[in-house]
C-alpha cells in the first residue's frame, strides 16, 4: 500500500485505502512498530525527503498473533525504499517428513562451489566418514569371494557403494557451500568490500543520531552510500564483456577442460543459441553444427598431416646432406688412390 496515511496530502487516496480496510474488517499493524520509530520506508536522499508509504493490515483475529513489525534499513540497501517485515505467529502443526531430502539439496539449480569451498576441512570430513565404512573382508581378498554367493556379492557391493557416496556428498554438504551459478558476484574486489564497509559505519552514526534530513552524518551517509553503488554499477559495466583471470590463463594455454570449468562454474551452463547462420529449427541447427564439427576435424587432420610432411622433408634433406658428403669423401679417396 503505497500511502502514506499520515500525510495531509492526497485525502482521496488515503479515503479510499481507510474504507477499503474498514470494509474488509482489517486493522492496520503500523502500531506495532518499535517505540520512536515513525516506519519510514521511502526515503529520498538526495533531496532529505522521506515517507511512510508501506503499511501491513490484517485481521482482527490475525493482529493479536503479531510479535513484531519493522522497518529493515541498513548501510547497504541501495534503493529508496525500505523493506516492510512482519513476524507473526501462527499455530500451525507441520508434519516432519523424513523420507523426503531438504529442498536446498534437491534443487537442480544448485550446484556446489568448490572455488568457495573449505576443501581441507571436506578432505579430513570425508576421511573420517570413509573410515567408518564397514567392507566385508572377502570383497578384499581375490580368493575368498569365490566361495561366497553371487547375489550375496551384489549385495554387498551395491551396499558399500551407496555409503562412499553418501559419505562423499555428506562431506560436500557440510564443508562446500551450494549455490546458484549466478550467486557469487566474482568482479567483487576489496575496493568494494571496504566501500560497503564505509556505507555501513556512516549509516549506523546516521541512525544513532535519530536520522536526521540535514548535517555532517546525514551528508557522509548520502556521500558514502552513492559512492558504493555507483562503484558497484561501474565495475558491473567493465566486466560484462570480459573474462575473468582463470578464462584467460586457460585460453593462452589451450586448456579448454579449465576454461569451461570455470566458465560453468560462474556463468552456468546456459542453453545452446537456437540460430546458427539463421537456422533456427532443431534439425537445422544440427546440420549445421555437425558440418562445422566436420570441418573442423578436417582442419586438425590437415594440420597434422602438413606437420608430418614438414618433418619428412626436413628428414630427406638431412639425409640428402650426408649422401652429399659421402659422395665427396669417396670422391677424394679415389683421387688419392689415383694419385698415388
């Protein structure tokens, strides 16, 4: 609800939001703010101006339940507008459902981040889970297998299986956070981290002076939170068209395996383009990229072969040299001969 139903200004507006809660027998929850706290959720910084245009209201029934509401304002919020949050309590029984993996782990939008990762503490994690792996002594001898039965033997085999992957991806769980592929901003830099960290502390002296519109702490707020999202926008803008450090060592040393590791590992995997030379249709596209796949291969193999035919005559050079010089040995020999 964008009104601010303190305000003198727009009698219509704010007329036709207090009816519409009136007839919906609601009440507005602003009165649950914390004590001193006014709910300014727009504010203009530069210009000082500021408003409480966001409003929670809620049932009767619902009002009593409620054990907070708040307006969450901080340093590095670059927008004008503060978020509204209400904490309510409800009583809701929830049945546990144990059969069923937390929705973060089976998410196939997640992928693990071992560039972010504590790999030391998943290699003792994953050690000790490893260890704790029971292996029947016959999987390890090459003699006694031979007198156990082969559905015994599957069994066992499938069972030790399953519990070096679930050790494995316990290990990864608790020690390699999983993330969307767009999540780590990987043009952040320190510039930005001690920006962010400057935004902070100038609000936080902006707000234990009651937020004032005017000053010294309002004006060092304004300066540093403008700084730090025009530097965040800036550095956005540069890196949009470039690769990152680890694509471009990759790339001079022809190690494409590296250059897509990491190219999925912050840009995803993405979809295939649905046009190549104008061909859009499926079939099309699949001419297309089989003939440029053809091609080349074919320009490897021409490659190569111009590389050994290279060499070859390199080789039949050399050996047209000492079959020169053989012949002008023997050729001095029979003059000597000769001679004598």
């Amino acid at each position: 609800m964008n009104i601010d139903i303190s305000s003198t200004c727009g009698n219509q507006s704010r007329s036709i939001l207090e009816n519409f809660v009136r007839d919906l027998d609601l009440t507005f929850a602003d009165d649950k703010l914390p004590i001193g706290d006014c709910g300014t959720t727009f504010r203009v910084h530069t210009s000082g101006a500021a408003s409480a245009i966001d409003h929670f209201a809620v049932s009767h029934s619902l009002y009593d339940n409620i054990k907070e509401v708040k307006v969450i304002d901080s340093g590095i919020n670059l927008s004008d507008h503060a978020p509204l949050l209400i904490d309510v309590k409800l009583p809701v029984s929830v049945k546990a459902r144990t059969d069923r993996m937390p929705k973060q782990c089976c998410s196939k939008n997640m992928s693990f981040r071992w560039d972010q990762g504590d790999v030391l503490q998943y290699y003792m994690l994953s050690h000790e889970l490893l260890n704790s792996i029971s292996i029947p002594n016959y999987l390890l001898d090459n003699t006694e297998y031979m007198n156990v039965p082969k559905s015994i033997i599957c069994r066992d085999v499938n069972m030790c299986y399953t519990n070096i992957v679930n050790a494995l991806y316990t290990a990864s769980c608790n020690c390699i956070p999983r993330k969307r592929h767009n999540f780590y901003k990987y043009w952040w830099d320190q510039e930005l981290s001690a920006l962010k960290e400057n935004a902070i502390q100038s609000f936080n002296i902006w707000s234990a002076m009651g937020k004032p519109r005017t000053g010294a702490e309002f004006d060092s707020m304004r300066f540093d939170k403008l700084r730090y999202k025009r530097t965040i926008k800036a550095k956005e803008a540069n890196v949009a068209n470039q690769f990152s450090d680890s694509l471009n060592d990759a790339l001079i040393q022809k190690n494409m395996d590296a250059f897509w590791n990491s190219w999925r590992s912050k840009f995803g995997k993405g979809q295939v383009s649905s046009a190549v030379d104008g061909c859009v249709m499926k079939k099309a596209l699949l001419t297309s990229l089989q003939q440029y796949s053809v091609l080349y291969v074919y320009l490897i193999h021409l490659k190569n072969m111009i590389s050994i035919a290279l060499t070859l005559i390199v080789g039949l050079h050399s050996i047209l040299q000492i079959e020169t010089n053989i012949i002008l040995l023997l050729s001095n020999l029979l003059r000597n001969v000769s001679d004598s």
